[in-house]
C-alpha cells in the first residue's frame, strides 16, 4: 500500500541516529512507489553512493551556522 506519491526531505543528513533511521523508511517508500526527494547540502551521513542527483543550487547561508557563506546543495531522489 503507498500512503505517499512524494516525500520531500530537506538537510536530514546531520545525525546518524537520524539518517539510521530515514534511510531504511526512505527506500522502503520508494520501492513501493513513492517518489523521495531529499535536498542535502553534503551533510556527514548523507548516502552519497545511491541517489540519483537532481540539481545542484548555490544557497546563501549564514556564516555563524555554515562554514562558508555560499553552501553548494544537491537535490537527490532515491532510485524506485
């Protein structure tokens, strides 16, 4: 049963307890149709290896939360 045609995810990438969890949910979703799409700007946990890049931005962040001014993002969708 698909609940979910689209499941958009932003930047939730940053805790591995976090992406242990949403990885498995994530694939599972995707196998059964839903179409899951995670914007990540290379966050430690993020699963590079198995998304499919959509797009990529250069956003504007703020200094004292970033480590650069401008942060590079990638839009991912999980592979159905």
């Amino acid at each position: 049963m698909r609940v979910w045609d689209v499941v958009l995810a932003g930047d939730v990438f940053y805790d591995k307890p976090l992406a242990d969890l949403l990885l498995p949910w994530f694939a599972k979703l995707a196998s059964r149709g839903a179409e899951v799409i995670v914007g990540d700007p290379g966050r430690s946990y993020f699963p590079k290896g198995s998304l499919q890049p959509l797009a990529v931005y250069s956003v504007p962040v703020t200094r004292v939360l970033e480590d650069a001014e401008i942060k590079k993002t990638t839009v991912w969708r999980f592979p159905t």
